[in-house]
C-alpha cells in the first residue's frame, strides 16, 4: 500500500468521527500536501527516517513553526498507528527535526518576527476598553448603523473577500462593537463569542457559561466547543454586565432577529472574522496603537491577567485551556519576571 492510500483510510477511519469540520479540515489539506510529494507514491512499508526528514523539510520550508509542528503531529500519529495495526514493523517517524521557515529567514527579518507585536500593554488594554465603552455607551442608544471598512486587506479568495465586504455592509456596527468588547475583557475565541445567547449571561452571580461555539465558516450552527477543558464558566464583573444589559435592550428596542437565540448572528446574515479584524484596525487607528488581530486579544487577556500575578492555572483555566504548557511556552517570559521578583521578595524575608 501507498502512503496516501493508507493516510487517507486513516484519518477517514480514525479521525473523522465526533471530531469538528475545522479539524477534520486539517487532515484532508495534509492528504494534500502527502499527495503532492514523491512521499505519497512510495510504499509504506519502504518509508525510512530520511524520507520522512525530507518530507518534512520540504514542508518547513514555506510553513511557520506552529504549523509545521502540527502537520508533523498528524504524520507522526498515522505511523503510529501504521505501526500498531501491522502495515509497518519499524516507525520511521522516530526523532524526526521539526523545521520550520523561521530557520531559514535573514537575521533582520527573523528579528522582525520575533519582534511583531503578540498582545497589548496593559495601558494599550485600557485604553481600547475605554474607547469601546465610550462607543457602546453611545451607540446602543441609536438604530442599527453599518460601517464598511474600505481598503483595509483581507486575507482569503476572491471569492471569500467578495462575500466579506458584502457581510460588512450588513453587519451592524453595535454587534461588531459588542465582539470586541467581549474578546478584550474575556480572552474568549471568536467562535465562543459567536455561540454565545442571552441564557448564557448569569446576571445574579456574575458569570459566563461558555459551552458551546458557533460554526462561522462551514454549517453556520451551533457546534461544540473545541475540547472539554473549553467548557467552563468565567467571572465578569458589573462594567460588563452592565453593557450587556444595554445590549440586550438595543436588540429586543429594535426589533432584530437573532438566530437561534445567539446575541450576535443576525438572521440571514454571515459574520466574517475579517469583519471584525476590519473594524478593529479603525479602532487601532483612531488610538494611534499598533494594530493586533482579534485573536491576540485573547494573549491581551493572559499576558495582563499573568502580569498582574494571576497564577497560571487560574488563566489557563479562564482561556479554556487543559493544562498550563500552552501558557508556559506563549507567556514564558512574563511569567519569568514574576518569578525573578517574587525571589527578591523571599530572600529579603529569609
């Protein structure tokens, strides 16, 4: 058997079931990247650890360092499996180097990368949060209004660009405001944010029961959230429960129907990550900061949480995380500085 027959009897066997689209995704591009290889015509059984290597080089070369090491954990997992289910004897995927393109890159861009802004400072923090109050305050007093953001860039097909612009002229200015607002003051994902409804808002005892998320990019329905660590439920505190007191008055005064009871997915209308990133960059502008994406709102809400001593069980928890390694590996410097001053601090006690 042929490596691309076998990967893809594989992931089809073992990685499709009860998994989300997004993930199942995955696998069908690296099905891709296997069939598109001189890897993928070789026997199996004939694979050997330079083979490997050389595949995953090639892929390195134009992949960056997270996606690489991804990709590597899929292939790696198929010998795996290869191995156990006797199409292999030897697993050739055995202290395999993960490469990536930041290896190859000139000094000055690789500075560049490292470089590139990942999350706010704590008074960048403050200052987008005032910015959006300010402008909730104000604008969930008025009618639904749109702003389409013109000449900003979007990333995708033509076709997925196309269909975003249309979405911006369409989306209302409030529910965008509101999804930023959210992402900056709970480190949720967007796709969390998307799924969240009115029931999900405990007023009473100040929390958010995250449990579920919403597909924006393939069913355009409620889906699970991405692995069990991910349901939870966060503190919010009166700042917040207030605005979406204002919200939730802002929908039922102007009448807009929501699909199936989720506060920001208007009936009949798609939301786009670009969107929002879009009106975010306006957002950036009018403040003078440097722009980050909606995502790294969510490293904005753990690298302030950890700076100001939050324990790293207590954020990795909040963000909806299994464990703390994701938070070690991002937020590791930070997290350094804590402990280099919380050791000044025992010594002058000892």
């Amino acid at each position: 058997m042929i490596y691309i027959d076998y990967f893809e009897q594989w992931y089809t066997t073992y990685r499709t079931q009860g998994r989300r689209r997004v993930s199942v995704v995955k696998y069908k591009i690296a099905a891709d990247h296997i069939r598109n290889h001189p890897i993928g015509i070789k026997s199996i059984k004939k694979i050997n650890r330079m083979d490997l290597q050389n595949f995953m080089n090639n892929f390195g070369a134009t992949h960056a360092r997270q996606t690489t090491t991804d990709f590597h954990s899929i292939i790696k997992a198929s010998f795996v499996d290869a191995l156990t289910d006797g199409f292999i004897n030897i697993n050739p995927c055995i202290r395999i180097e993960v490469n990536s393109m930041e290896k190859t890159l000139p000094v000055h861009e690789l500075k560049a990368l490292r470089e590139k802004k990942k999350w706010l400072e704590f008074d960048e923090y403050e200052k987008l949060k005032n910015l959006l109050l300010q402008k909730l305050n104000d604008s969930l007093l008025k009618q639904p209004f749109t702003i389409v953001p013109v000449g900003l860039g979007r990333k995708g097909t033509q076709r997925e660009k196309a269909e975003s612009l249309n979405s911006a002229g369409k989306y209302k200015n409030q529910m965008v405001t509101m999804i930023i607002y959210v992402a900056l003051k709970t480190g949720m994902r967007f796709s969390e944010i998307l799924g969240l409804t009115i029931e999900d808002i405990d007023f009473e005892n100040g929390l958010l029961n995250i449990d579920k998320t919403w597909d924006y990019k393939f069913d355009y329905n409620f889906k699970p959230t991405k692995n069990f660590a991910s349901v939870r439920k966060i503190a919010v505190d009166n700042e917040f429960l207030e605005i979406m007191r204002l919200y939730i008055d802002w929908l039922i005064a102007h009448d807009l129907k929501i699909d199936q009871f989720a506060m920001f997915i208007e009936k009949g209308i798609k939301i786009y990550n670009s969107t929002i990133n879009d009106n975010l960059k306006l957002l950036f502008l009018e403040l003078d900061i440097e722009y980050i994406s909606l995502h790294k709102l969510r490293h904005t809400q753990a690298s302030v949480l950890l700076a100001k001593r939050i324990s790293p069980q207590v954020v990795a928890k909040r963000l909806g995380h299994t464990d703390t390694k994701m938070i070690q590996m991002t937020y590791g410097h930070l997290l350094k500085s804590v402990e280099e001053e919380e050791t000044e601090k025992m010594m002058m006690i000892l």
